[in-house]
C-alpha cells in the first residue's frame, strides 16, 4: 500500500518553520508539535472547548496540534494556539477576552517555549 503525505502547502511550510525553531532555540516542544501536525488528518487532533477548560487556568498559553472546536463553555481568558479554529470556537474564546494566534505570533513572543502547554 502507498504512504501518503501531507499537500497542504500551508502545513507543510509550518512545519518546516517548526522544526527550524526546535534547532534554532534547542527546545523540544516546537519538534513535538511538529511531529504531532505531520500525522495524517484522521490522526491529527480536534480540542473542544470544554476540555481547554478543564485542563488550563487563567491567563496560560495552550497549543493545540489540529483543530479546537466550539463544544462546551470556557470560563476564563487563555490564549489559544492551533492550526485550525471552528468560528463557534474563536467567537467563545474572545468573548472570555482570549487570544487565537497563530504558531509564528507565539513563537515570536515565546521563542524557548515556557509555561506552553500542549493539549490533545
């Protein structure tokens, strides 16, 4: 049977980027959430709300390696990182005064990674 790979060129170049910021900083995370992000899309990961919540406290920064989707309440502002959002998703999270950003946004911010949590 023939292996697959990913063609999204998007996903494709944040990857790359991913893994150059690993080597560039010496830091294990950025390589962990890029392995996470090459698996296939039926492996990849989708976060709901509700378990965001469950998992972080008040002001953390979480990445999420696939897609964070609407279902269930948040109840505090965190700033969320992930490869995809639903709408329902981002419209609840900056209604709690949260953040969606992109991987290059927190890497500028957060270049060594700490105090990042990966959830999925």
């Amino acid at each position: 049977m023939r292996k697959t790979k990913t063609t999204n060129p998007e996903l494709i170049e944040l990857i790359r980027f991913l893994r150059k910021q690993s080597r560039e900083n010496k830091v294990n995370i950025w390589r962990d959430v890029a392995e996470r992000l090459a698996k296939p899309n039926r492996r990849r990961v989708a976060v709901n709300l509700s378990r965001l919540n469950r998992y972080t406290q008040k002001n953390e920064a979480v990445v999420v390696p696939g897609k964070v989707l609407g279902t269930g309440q948040i109840n505090h502002p965190i700033t969320v990182t992930a490869f995809a959002f639903s709408e329902k998703a981002r419209q609840k999270i900056k209604t709690k005064r949260g953040k969606c950003i992109s991987f290059l946004d927190l890497i500028k911010k957060n270049p060594k990674g700490s105090h990042v949590k990966i959830i999925g």
